[in-house]
C-alpha cells in the first residue's frame, strides 16, 4: 500500500491523499490550496493522477481545504462514490455552490479586465469549475452515519467518527486488505477540543498500523474556554461602549455559529450595551440552517436549550443579511454594532468591504476568532501591519486589533500528542500533516520523545509505502 502526500504536507491547506491498495485507488480529502499568491496557480497545477481512475474520495469534513477541489476532479472524469458523514454531504452542497459561485465571477472580471487591456497576453483561464460541476459531483456524496462501518470498493472498509471540529466533522478509521492481512489506517480530519459549545467531543479511535496527524497548533497551547469566552465579551462590551462597531471575521462554517452561541446568552440577558448584530454572509445563513437540520449531533446542552426554545442561531437583535443590497447600509451606520462576515481570514468576501470602511476608525475593533494561515490579509494584520491595501486604497491600520487564539475549533498541543501516541499504539507509524514548520516540527520532537523514529514529516508531492 502507498499513500501519496498530494496536498497538506508541510502546509495547513489543500489537504489531499491518494491511497493506493492492490484492489483500490482513492483519495481521502481533496482540498483547496488558500491564502498563497500563487493559490490559483497551484490549485490547476496538473494532477499526478487521472481522476477517472480513482474508485472513489472519502472527506473528513465540509471545510473548503479539505473538500473544495472534488468538483474539479469530476470535470476532469472522476465518477465514483463520495463518502462522508450526513451533514457533511449537506454542508458541502453550500461550500461548492459557493465556490463555484465565486469562482465563475471573479473569471468573468478577468475577462472583462484582459478586454480592457486591448486582449493583451493570454486569456485568463476560466473559471476552475463551474456551478454544473458542484451539482453533479454532489450526486455522487453518499451520505454515511457515525459507528457505522461500511464496505467499499476492494473490500475496503471505512467507518467515521466524530472528530469534534465542525459539525459532521470525522476521524477516519480504514480497513485495508494487503498481501493476505488486513491493515488499519486513521486519518485524524481536523481535531477538535472537548469541552466546546454546540459540537460533541471528538472520539479516540483505536491503535494502528497508520496514522495520518493533523498539526495546526502542533506548537501551541489554547487558552482556557471560560477565559477566552470572557475577553471575547469584554472586547465587545468595551467597543459598544465607547461607541465603536465591532468587525469579526468569521468562517461561515463553525465560527460563525460559535460566536452566536456566545452571543445569544448575553443578549437575552441584557449583559452587553444594546447594538445590532449582523451576520453577514449568505453562506453563512445557509450553514446555518443546515445546523439547524443536524441537531441530532449536536451536544446534550444545546439540545436542550433548543427545545427549551432558546436556539443559539435565533435571538433579539440578530439579523442575517443575505443580499449585498442589505450590506450596504451598514457602511454608513454610525451608532454601534457588530457585523460577523465571511472569510474568516480576510482572503475575499464581504469581510473586506468591512475592512475597507473600519481599520481606519479608532474606535472600531478588528476582533479575530479563528486561525489565521500564512499569507493572508488576516495574518498580516494579526501580526501588526500598519498599513494594508483594499480595493486599491492602502489603508492605515487604526482600529484595535484583537486577536483571541482560544476560540480554534482545532485541538491544540496537549491534545494532537495524546491522539497521535494514543493512535499510533506499540507499533504504529504517526505521519504528521496540515501544519506550518514551526508546528510540525515542534509536535514531531514531543511525539519522537514518546514513539521514537516512527513519527515522520512527509514532503508535498512524497509517495511513501506503508
């Protein structure tokens, strides 16, 4: 058996395994490449492999670096199956259209941007897929439930468990048949924490023969919950209060849904100085719903609190703004809010319109809650730019900028080494991915303390025999 790092290794985006057995040929994620200025460039590099020949793709989960490529994939002839959990397959049906969305608009103002210049170089290359190609890779997700173990192509079995970072997000369990024996392979998704609101705690799987590690926060412990949940709000009471807006970058999927239920209690309590809250983001509002059909997975607290009728994605004072038309308003509004948009890490989307009419106000807070990956508008303003550019203008960096890290839906130091020596068991080789340097290597000195010489880095594009 050969696993081929095909994206994810030594990064924290584009994740993509090819698996390859003596009766099957299949990818566990395929994800976009984000953040980097040569993100597009990447995300059409050619493939190693021809997607037609692929048995079928198993996803962790329903973030974009970690499911966005697929309807690439099937517009180059991949039609097998496509296993993930319920929600996930529900979830992915936002993230595609979307991206599709995204994708075949900014095409159209290449387009019309290289006409302009008098059709000068090359035409820009087209959108890297189309809404035609979401829809029909979305007929072929299969939809799975958690515990349950399933037989696929070659005898290959697969069962997902809840990995506690987003809703319907997994760990992966294999069952491989090679040369006679049957050998066990995990993917670990991404991580999440115990202890968090509205999703479950992950699950530990059991030891095996291969485990593939996720390393976000491979170099870093989180603050406690009850802590960072307090500053969250005295950052925001502090703002209200002397007559600012609140700007929080948010990923539609998971943040935003943390961050109102963080909200929702305050806010009915009457804690916080009274302002407008706008979630700001279509796909935002479709997620949302999509949670509000898997409450089934979601921790025991919240689903009591739904029936009492105190659902965390509807309160007073909580607007979903769907339309831009809708947006717009806000950026003229000068009594107090707080606006939650989309991208979490200021790559693209409403976010940056406002970027665009607060970083230079004082008064306003920039107030970030999830990871911000190198070589992104986030990043560089997390780590004190004083100036940045927006829709041309450069723009000075006035507004406090609050960056709280205990919000990350990932499982931090403490937890990656407790999943990986736990996993990898007496015998088991740990292969660490989705990490930056610093990350990787750090998790990779504490697991070696522990495993030895079984604890690897692999290089993007490494083809490795397990």
């Amino acid at each position: 058996m050969h696993i081929t790092f095909e994206g994810g290794a030594q990064c924290v985006t584009g994740s993509q395994y090819l698996v390859e057995t003596e009766s099957a040929r299949f990818l566990v994620e395929c994800g976009l490449f984000q953040g980097r200025d040569d993100r597009d460039e990447i995300n059409r590099r050619e493939l190693s492999y021809d997607p037609a020949s692929l048995d079928f793709i198993i996803l962790t989960h329903a973030h974009l670096d970690h499911c966005g490529l697929v309807p690439r994939l099937y517009r180059e002839g991949f039609r097998g199956s496509i296993y993930c959990t319920a929600a996930t397959g529900d979830l992915v049906a936002v993230i595609w259209t979307d991206s599709a969305s995204i994708q075949q608009e900014d095409a159209r103002w290449e387009l019309k941007r290289w006409k302009r210049r008098g059709e000068e170089g090359p035409e820009p290359p087209g959108p890297l897929y189309t809404s035609r190609e979401a829809q029909g890779s979305l007929q072929l997700v299969v939809p799975c439930q958690y515990g349950t173990k399933y037989t696929l192509t070659g005898e290959v079995q697969v069962r997902f468990l809840d990995a506690g970072h987003i809703l319907g997000s997994s760990s992966v369990e294999l069952w491989i048949p090679e040369n006679g024996k049957t050998r066990r392979v995990v993917f670990s998704g991404d991580l999440g924490r115990h202890g968090r609101p509205i999703i479950r705690d992950p699950q530990m799987p059991e030891p095996a023969d291969v485990a593939i590690l996720e390393s976000t926060y491979g170099g870093r412990l989180h603050d406690p919950w009850d802590e960072t949940l307090e500053k969250f709000l005295s950052v925001i009471r502090t703002t209200l209060e002397r007559g600012g807006h609140v700007i929080i970058p948010a990923f539609a999927l998971g943040r935003t849904q943390d961050v109102l239920y963080c909200l929702c209690d305050p806010e009915r309590r009457h804690e916080l100085p009274a302002a407008p809250i706008f979630a700001d983001s279509p796909m935002a509002l479709r997620a949302t719903e999509v949670f509000r059909q898997h409450t089934e997975i979601f921790d025991e607290e919240i689903q009591e609190a739904i029936q009492r009728g105190d659902s965390p994605f509807d309160f007073p004072g909580l607007h979903y703004l769907r339309a831009m038309r809708d947006s717009l308003p806000l950026n003229d509004m000068e009594e107090p809010f707080i606006v939650l948009s989309a991208s979490g890490m200021c790559t693209g989307g409403r976010i940056r319109h406002h970027l665009h009419h607060h970083l230079e106000h004082p008064k306003d807070t920039l107030l970030f809650v999830g990871y911000q990956a190198e070589d992104t508008l986030g990043r560089d303003i997390v780590d004190g730019a004083q100036e940045v550019e927006l829709f041309g203008t450069v723009h000075p960096v006035l507004c406090d900028v609050v960056h709280l890290g205990g919000f990350s839906a990932h499982a931090d130091q403490t937890g990656l080494v407790h999943w990986g020596e736990q996993v990898a068991g007496p015998t088991g080789q740990v292969f660490l991915v989705h990490g930056e340097d610093d990350s990787l290597r750090t998790l990779q000195g504490l697991l070696q303390d522990l495993l030895g010489d079984r604890v690897v880095v692999p290089a993007q594009g490494e083809r490795d025999e397990v």
